[in-house]
C-alpha cells in the first residue's frame, strides 16, 4: 500500500539516469495522481546549482511539445514539490546535512510516521559509500516509517564481483529494503508474460519440448554507443542487456506457475528454472562488433572508445535449460547496437506438424513484441479462401494499439517505482536470482575478457544492417526455419 508521508530522494539527480529516466517516471506517477498525496522529492548530487538550474534539468525530458496549459500546469506543480541540495557521496557531514533538510521537511508531516525511498541514479563506483552515508546518516525509525533504496545495474561484473558487492551493501541494507530493478521487469508485454501462460489452457498446453522446437529473445536498437562509449566498452554487450534483461524475460517464459503471485513464489520459481541451466558454451556463442558503414561511424571510430577494442556490440548465446520441460530446446538470447530496426521481442518457434496430409507448410510461430508497438501474434495456417483446399500461413494478431485502442503503456520506471512505493518486490531482482545469472555467464565473460587465454575477436557487421552474415547459419543451426524456407 502506499504510505503517505513519503519523501524520494534521487541521489545522483544532476546526471543522465535521474534526468532521462527516474524524473520523468516520477513526474508521469505524479500527474497520474499515483504518488502519495503529501509526496516530496529531494534530489541529491554533487553539482553545485541552484534551486532554477535544478529545475531546468529534472524536467528538461518531460514532455509537452503542445505547451499544453494543464502540462504546463503540473510541471510546475511538480517543481514546487521538489527540492535540492549538493554534496558528495564519501563524506557523512554531507549527509547529515541531507538529514537535517529532510527532517525539516518531515516536521510539517500530520502524524509521526516518516517514510523515506532512495533512488541511486548513480555509478557503481559510489554504491557503498552513499549506501553506508544513509544508513548511518538518512535513516529514518520515525513513528514505525520504511526505508527503502532503488539500485540499479551495473551490479558488480562477474559472479565474485558482484557477491562482494552485495555483501557490502547487505551490511547496510536489509533484502526487504533493497529493490533492484532491472526495467525490463517493468515493461508492459513483460509483465503480461504471465498471464499469457498461467491464464490460458491452450497457452499452457503447448509450452515444453513436445510442442517447441526453438526460442529466441531478440534486442535490437539502431544506434551505436554514441558518446556511452567508456561505459559501454568497459561492459558489452552480454553484461549490458543478456546477462539481465533478456535472462529476465527468459526465465519467466520458462518458470513453472508459481504457487501465487506473491513475490517470493514468483521469484522461487525464476530461480529454479535459473539454476537448471548451465553456464554457456564458447561454440553456442556469436560476437560481433559494427564497423562503419553508409556514412556511419563503426564502434572503433567513437572517441570514447579505445582503440583495437574487442568488445562485442552484439551477442548471441544459446541456452539450454536442463528440466524435463525443456531439455534439449534451445533459447537463443541475441542482443545488438548499430543494428537495421529498434525491436526486442520473443519468437517462439514450434515444432514441424507430422508429415501426413500437409507436407512443407510453415510452422506455427508465437511472437511476442515488447517493443515498439506492444504485440502479441501466432502465425499459424488457415485453409486458404475458395473452393478448393490448400493452406496458407496467416497470423491472428494482437497487435495492442489496435486492439486496446484507448489504453495508455505505462513506461517501465513509472510501474517499478511504483511497486517500489508499495513495497512489492514482484518485479524486482531477488540476490539469488541475481547470482545464477552471473553463474550463466561468468565463464563465457572471462573468456571475452582474455581472463583465460586469447580474447576472441568478435566478427564485423556494418552499422545498419541485420547484424553479422555468421548470424542465419547460427540460428538455423538450432533448428529454427525461416518460414520460406519449409
Ligand atoms: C539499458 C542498457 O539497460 O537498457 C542500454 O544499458 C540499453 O544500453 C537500454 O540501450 C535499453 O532499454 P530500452 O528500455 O530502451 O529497451
């Protein structure tokens, strides 16, 4: 339930995170009416700015292109409920000083109860610092109030790394205090995974290695890295989007039907599928990496790259889940940048109907769209109009923004922060969860980091384009068929 009484402080609020994500979530909450009524924000960095230049960028991402009055309006609304202070992330006075101004704000509060939510829009390197900063300076006991922290990846960069990193924060905060978010968990069709599966027999039916032949999870986006190349270089693309978004998405297409909703059934079962499957192979593995093409610059060439770089732009590992639902179906998790389209979505390929009366038709195929346009379609084969009998490959389509023509796709960040507020931990990563994740992929990451041995040099691919040539024969080396190839 929400709490009244509540003030979210963002920490790291003059940087890229808190403007483009975190305060657009917030003030969308806010004018949905979803944030507790009484709500304050505070935001928290070590930029020294005033009151208006704060103001200037915690809203310079909202948007408003038709100077809407009653936007317009609430923004303003939104910039009155929000304050600012500066001060560094190491040094406990500066954190004292927070307290005291959040304090100053909880003392016109109706009732004893304080709440407090911390959002880290920070880099990994100050996690513990501004984690112990808070807990021995920001912690609130006030009239029986929570406090709560949002993190949010990089955790850590391989399985050791990132228990050390865990273990440190746990010294300050509790597992029920601590929400990880990964926003994937938070995107609309990913949460309709769900239902898809549990609320529908003929769904549920067909899901195992009877009926599916192979699986493949898709990232695509059409830009290159594009200034985000320090950050990235040093990550890549498997610990930028697999090794947690597309892991996540995995895991909840593949879990058994929790016992209920609640969050610890849910998380149970995700970890349970996590830990049937084994580390990823080098030969189930595809690097590449874009080099420049149709007048755009490869990944060699951005300034904040280093030079001879091996790391991959794009990735594309096959897993096996080792349980008698899907032993020997392979999911193919694929990732890339500098790529032809932005899509992400699941493609669920099943298996070839028996040979017999139809001979060489297409296979059934499940596609689920996260994004952009949120879609839901099976393509399957229809008798083709007319009198005689011959079958034809079509799709029923769910395709939302026809179908639910007035509803409105609440953002990612807007629902976590949300669940956050409520303190549902559903759609946020659990530490053990977080752990078989790394166990998947640290030996293939070790390898890609000439942790044991030559670093592999990933395979080119022009920006713009599908991804590497080596990409159709990967794929179909797992059985999946083109449908013009039937
Ligand atoms: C982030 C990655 O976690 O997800 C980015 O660090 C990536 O590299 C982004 O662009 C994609 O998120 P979305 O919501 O745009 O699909």
């Amino acid at each position: 339930e929400l709490k009244e009484n509540t003030i979210i402080i963002v920490l790291g609020a003059s940087g890229d995170l808190a403007k483009k994500k975190t305060f657009p979530a917030l003030f969308g909450l806010y004018r949905q009416g979803f944030l507790p009524r009484d709500v304050k924000i505070v935001g928290y960095a070590r930029t020294k700015m005033d009151k208006a230049e704060f103001d200037k960028r915690a809203t310079s991402y909202l948007k408003n292109p038709n100077d809407d009055p009653e936007i317009t309006q609430a923004i303003q609304q939104f910039k009155d409920l929000s304050t600012y202070i500066s001060g560094s992330y190491e040094d406990s006075e500066a954190f004292a000083n927070l307290n005291a101004h959040l304090e100053e704000i909880e003392s016109h509060y109706k009732g004893p109860e304080a709440n407090r939510l911390f959002y880290f829009a920070l880099p990994p390197s100050v996690f513990v610092p501004v984690a112990k900063n808070l807990k021995e300076q920001c912690y609130v006991t006030k009239g029986g109030g929570v406090n709560r922290v949002i993190v949010e990846k990089p955790f850590g960069k391989d399985l050791d790394s990132a228990r050390e990193l865990l273990s440190s924060l746990k010294q300050y905060w509790t597992e029920d205090e601590t929400f990880r978010i990964d926003h994937y968990l938070g995107k609309e069709m990913v949460k309709n995974l769900l239902v898809l599966r549990f609320a529908n027999v003929a769904m549920g039916a067909a899901w195992d290695k009877n009926h599916i032949s192979n699986v493949q999870i898709t990232f695509k986006e059409p830009f290159g890295t594009e200034g985000r190349g320090g950050y990235f270089d040093e990550f890549g693309m498997i610990r930028d989007v697999l090794q947690n978004h597309l892991l996540q998405v995995l895991s909840i297409l593949t879990m058994e039907r929790p016992v209920s909703f609640s969050a610890e059934d849910i998380r149970d079962e995700k970890v349970k599928v996590l830990r049937s499957i084994p580390p990823i192979a080098r030969e189930d593995t595809l690097l590449g990496q874009y080099v420049s093409a149709n007048g755009k610059p490869g990944y060699l060439d951005d300034d904040t790259v280093p030079r001879n770089s091996v790391c991959p732009t794009f990735a594309a590992t096959t897993l096996w889940i080792h349980n008698p639902r899907w032993e020997g179906v392979p999911f193919i998790l694929k990732a890339g940048k500098a790529l032809n389209e932005a899509k992400v979505e699941v493609r669920i390929q099943f298996k070839d109907v028996t040979q017999g009366i139809f001979k060489d038709i297409a296979r059934n195929e499940l596609v689920i769209r996260i994004q952009p346009s949120e879609a839901v379609y099976l393509k399957l084969n229809a008798k083709t109009p007319g009198l005689y009998t011959r079958a034809m490959p079509t799709e029923m389509d769910l395709t939302y923004k026809r179908r639910f023509t007035e509803a409105k796709i609440p953002e990612a960040y807007e629902a976590l922060i949300l669940d956050a507020l409520k303190g549902d931990h559903s759609n946020f990563v659990r530490h053990d969860e977080l752990d078989v994740a790394w166990k998947i992929f640290t030996p293939i990451l070790h390898w890609i980091d000439g942790k044991s041995g030559a670093r592999p040099r990933p395979v080119p691919y022009p920006y713009g384009s599908r991804g590497p040539k080596e990409l159709d024969p990967f794929i179909q080396k797992y059985g999946f068929k083109r449908a013009n190839d039937s």
